[in-house]
C-alpha cells in the first residue's frame, strides 16, 4: 500500500506540473497551489496524519458569470485506527466546455458493519478489513453554459476479511466476499452557482442512473437512481451565505452489496451521526441546511441543522422515523486568493450521538 501511495503521489506531481509551466505564457492557466500537513479526525478513522496539497488552475476563458476554475486536491494519509488512504478528488473543466468531476481512492480500511436498517444501535458493530480501490464520478457535455449532459461512471473493487463467528458472517449480507462492482448510466445537470468552489447563490440540480451488471464487468447487477438538489442565497450581505440540500440516493434489485448500500451519515452528509456506515439500506432521503458566515482573515464558520433515514422501500418510509442532526463548524481558507477550505465540524443527532470531522471543501 505504500508504495501504491508513493506512486499514486509521484504520478499527481507530474501530472499537475504540466499545468504549472504554463503559468508563464498564459495567465489564465497560472496554478495557485498549497501543501498542507494533513493531521484530521473523523469518526471512522480517529486521527489521521499525513499531508494534503491544493492546485486550482484555469484550462477555459474566464467567464464573467461562473466562476469554473479546475481543482485537483491529492492527500496521503495514515490513521490511528491502522487504515491508509490515498485520495484524490478532480474538478477538471476544459476549453471544449466539458467537465471531468472524479474520485480516486486506494484504501486499506479496517470499517464498521452495524447491519442494515434506519434503527441499528452504534453499540452493536463489528470490525472488518476492507482493502478496495475505486474510480467514479461524471463526464459532462455542455448543452448549454448551464445545462450539462454526462456519462456516469463507477468502478470499486473490494477485498473483505470478516470475522469467522462476527456479526457480519452471521448477517451474510450481500457482498460478504467482496468482488467488483462496476456501472455506467447517463446523468443531467443545471448548474448556475456563481463559483464551484464556494458558491454564494445559484442552483445545483443533477439526476443519474447507473446499471451495474455483467455486461460492465460487474459480479452484481442492479441499478441506482440519485437525485441532488442545491441551492445558495446570500443573506444579510456578501459575506454570509445559506446554502441548502435535498438528495435521494435510491436502488433497484437484491443484488447489490452491502458496502454500497445508500446512507445518510458521512463527512458530506449528515454530520452528527456515529458511523457513517451506522444507517444503510437499498434507499436514502435527506436534507441538510447549512449558514455560512466570513468572520476575518481566512477564516469562518457555519451552523446546519438536517434530517434523514434509509429504508427498503417507499411503502417502508416513515417521516416520523427520521434522524435530526444539527452542529456547528469552523473554516480555514486554504488558498489566499480562493475559497478552498478546510473544515472542521462537530455535529450531535436528537439520539445523543455526536461526530466531530476534520475535513476539506464544503459539504455541499
């Protein structure tokens, strides 16, 4: 796994130099750049420690209306909890007007299974080793400046190590052996937010369905639905923003592995619970609001509150069943002349749980 790390790092380097030696000839492609020591937390890994780099850089005109620069933020880190992650997140928009917006993850990640339901106890859990490798994300085609046709990608390969008696083998869910998981589907999106990067007022709308099956590679065949919403207004002034979000991540078939069951907590979603992987089943539906406020220099803060449960299916969805989460964060901006940040969070539920998130860009 280090030596995966050590490539995956070299390879990043090289890739983006490309970009910084035009920075002389062209202005618009100049690359504004940060490296960070990446010490953070999170309820899954603990503390983490490793190092983080920031690279925002123009490919297209810059336009007036949106501003679309390209991001790549590769990091390499090491946890508490003995897992190592190497990850890099890529908003790449160019000249032809497409966008490339992709994840890559090499994980060695001893997780959690709580089982599957909206009504698990965090007490109940058992460890596993999860050692996977994923690419996803979107290809996107310009219609128009704001309206965008993609090609939904997602490929992950698992290799699981439960426990010989543990919950997870009495459970023998789905996916128990691991295996690949590979789709493709189509996708539509309305984007008019001001900045990708830290949008003040505009719109995100987008809607996929990806097949996973035999004809793509995959060991699983079924299908998923995801619809996301999002909206920003500025508030009061320039320098507060409240942004909102409805997603619903749904599913279609029996064959699809419990590690990529649709969820509710995490980093992005709702901050507050346990585990991220403490809720999961075949449909999801949340939202999440969130006050964004500039205080002084680089940094700020933010207050959200949401809700939100998994289910089976619709006649199983029970607004009463819903999780309430709410909390409190603060900002760092990590690029003088950007609005990249880096987050902290600390989220509680109506259930006594809490989470407390070191992290990158905003949740939504």
């Amino acid at each position: 796994m280090k030596e995966v790390g050590i490539c995956y790092i070299l390879f990043m380097c090289l890739f983006l130099t490309g970009f910084a030696q035009q920075k002389d000839s062209i202005d618009e492609k100049r690359v504004k750049f940060a490296i960070y020591p990446a010490i953070g937390y999170t309820p899954e890994t603990k503390v983490n420690i490793g190092t983080i780099a920031f690279f925002v850089f123009n490919m297209t005109s810059p336009s007036q209306s949106f501003h679309r620069p390209s991001s790549v933020t590769p990091y390499l880190v090491f946890t508490t909890n003995k897992q190592a992650l190497v990850k890099t997140d890529l908003d790449l928009f160019f000249k032809n007007g497409m966008n490339l917006n992709m994840e890559l993850r090499l994980f060695d990640f001893p997780d959690n299974y709580y089982g599957i339901g909206n009504d698990r106890l965090p007490s109940v859990t058992e460890k596993y080793s999860d050692k996977y490798t994923e690419i996803a994300g979107n290809l996107y085609k310009p219609i128009t400046e704001k309206l965008f046709t993609s090609v939904v990608f997602d490929w992950q390969y698992n290799k699981i190590g439960p426990e010989a008696e543990g919950l997870l083998a009495a459970d023998a869910p789905v996916g128990l052996n691991g295996g690949w998981v590979m789709g493709l589907g189509p996708g539509l999106r309305y984007d008019s937010r001001n900045s990708t990067l830290y949008p003040t007022k505009g719109k995100l709308a987008s809607v996929s369905y990806t097949a996973f099956g035999k004809v793509f590679g995959s060991e699983y065949s079924y299908s998923k639905f995801l619809f996301d919403y999002r909206q920003y207004f500025d508030f009061i002034g320039p320098k507060t923003v409240v942004a909102f979000q409805v997603k619903m991540d749904m599913t279609s078939g029996r064959d699809i592995p419990f590690y990529k069951l649709s969820k509710i907590g995490g980093s992005s979603r709702l901050r507050g619970l346990e585990h991220r992987n403490l809720y999961r089943d075949r449909q999801a539906v949340y939202f999440q609001v969130e006050a964004r406020q500039e205080l002084f220099w680089r940094l700020g803060g933010v207050l959200f509150v949401g809700a939100g449960e998994v289910f089976d299916s619709f006649k199983d969805f029970d607004a009463g069943e819903a999780h309430l989460i709410y909390g409190l964060g603060g900002r760092f901006r990590a690029l003088k002349d950007e609005k990249l940040n880096f987050r902290l969070d600390l989220g509680f539920t109506d259930n006594g749980q809490h989470a407390f998130y070191l992290s990158v860009r905003e949740a939504f």
